[in-house]
C-alpha cells in the first residue's frame, strides 16, 4: 500500500485496516498487525498508538490552518477517533473501537485527505527503498555490535541506527517527517562527538570501513527526504568534511 504523503491520509488507511478486523478480536491482536510487530512486543504497540495520536492531532492543526472551510464539518470524523483513542485497553474486546470507526467517520478522513493533498508538496518514499534502507541499518548495527568502539560512542551509534529504524517502521504513521526528525538527530550528534568519531577513524582500520559506509548511507538517505519534500539539497559541506574525515 502506498503511504500517503498527507496526515489524515495515513491515519485513515490505518484505521480502515483496523476497521477490517473482526470485533471479537483483542485489541492488542488488532494494532499488532496494523503496525507489523509482535504482538508481544507492548511497547511497541504503544509507541505506534501514540504516533497515531499525534498525526490525530497534526491532522486536526493542519485543518484548522485551511481557509474557505467549514472547520467544523471537517473536524467532525475526529469526535469518534478521539473516544477511541481514550479508550485504549490492550487486553479489551476490538467491539467498541470498531464501532467508533463507523461509515461517516472514515469517509470524513478521506475527505480531510483530499483536501490536505492538495496543499502538500511531499511526495512518497516507494517500498522498495524503504526496505533497502532498513536492510543497511541491520548490517550496520551488526557492525557496531561487533566492532571494540568507545562506549560512549558505540551507545550513541547503537542509539542512532535505533532511532532510525524506528522511524522506518512507523514511517507508515507519521510519513517522511518522522524521518527526517531522526536523520537531523544523528547528524547533530555526530557534529557533538566528531573528536572521538575522528580518533576512532584514524586509529582502527575497520571502524573507518565502518564509516565510510556509514556517513554515505545517512547522506543518502537525506537525499531521500530532501527529494520526497521537493526540496532543493543544501550545498553545504557534507557531513564527512564537517567531522573532519575529509579534505579540504
């Protein structure tokens, strides 16, 4: 499926899959294979619930914004959406969210959609680089896992590649910002530790093959995001000269 590029989009291609589940299923069972995690994994599903209530609200700001509306008309569909999502119990029955998810409440969001792509200028990331971007970040981590660095700098790696992979999976959810929120977070850090990224570079042959896989591969994805948002890149340095692993 195609991961809209506006707010009330994705919330609403969520919720329709939820909508599709049967009613006596649990509500953990329901968002655990909306979102594609374990349904073990509780943390997890409460992550992703509290995306989509941001993008609830992100939604609702974003409306609000609009001229030449009737705000309340629009805003209607989230009087049902906000009762279900103040009514999370992961071991309940799915009934009564279900419910809630009613005829006039989902074709409201397609039409919050409608109106909301017609103001955005963000395009979609396609699914083929979605999973090779996460396929990297798994042999990335394993590199890190294995590889003797500073722990100081090992756990904030370690940290970065999670994060990401984090905004990959919920990417679904909370769309290219999500993204570009994290890639702005590993790039800052970075900056912060580029004394210790340099003397790892420069005293261990593999944490510089690290890096050089690394560095190219967050650039890269930069790329993504600056391409998704038609947003021309910036002719700054790269991120390899402002850490000092480049000339000139």
């Amino acid at each position: 499926m195609e991961v809209k590029s506006d707010p009330a989009g994705r919330l609403c291609d969520l919720l329709q899959e939820a909508r599709r589940k049967n009613e006596s299923t649990k509500f953990r069972t329901v968002w655990a294979a909306v979102f594609k995690v374990d349904e073990s994994d509780t943390g997890a599903i409460l992550r992703m619930l509290s995306d989509m209530i941001q993008v609830s609200y992100k939604t609702q700001d974003r409306i609000r914004e609009l001229e030449n509306i009737d705000h309340d008309l629009f805003l209607k569909p989230f009087d049902n959406i906000e009762k279900l999502f103040s009514q999370i119990n992961l071991e309940g029955s799915w009934q009564t969210g279900r419910r809630l998810l009613d005829e006039s409440t989902i074709y409201g969001l397609q039409f919050c959609s409608d109106r909301l792509s017609r103001e955005a200028s963000v395009s979609t990331v396609n699914h083929e680089e979605i999973e090779r971007i996460q396929k990297v970040l798994s042999e990335l981590t394993e590199t890190v896992l294995s590889l003797d660095f500073e722990p100081n700098l090992k756990s904030l790696l370690i940290r970065n590649l999670e994060g990401l992979r984090q905004a990959i999976i919920a990417y679904r959810i909370r769309g290219i910002e999500g993204i570009e929120a994290e890639l702005e977070a590993s790039f800052g850090s970075l900056a912060l530790k580029r004394d210790m990224v340099k003397n790892a570079v420069e005293k261990d042959s593999a944490k510089k093959g690290f890096f050089s896989k690394y560095i190219p591969f967050l650039e890269g994805i930069n790329k993504t995001v600056t391409t998704a948002k038609n947003l021309d890149e910036a002719s700054g340095n790269s991120i390899s000269r402002i850490l000092g692993l480049e000339s000139g």
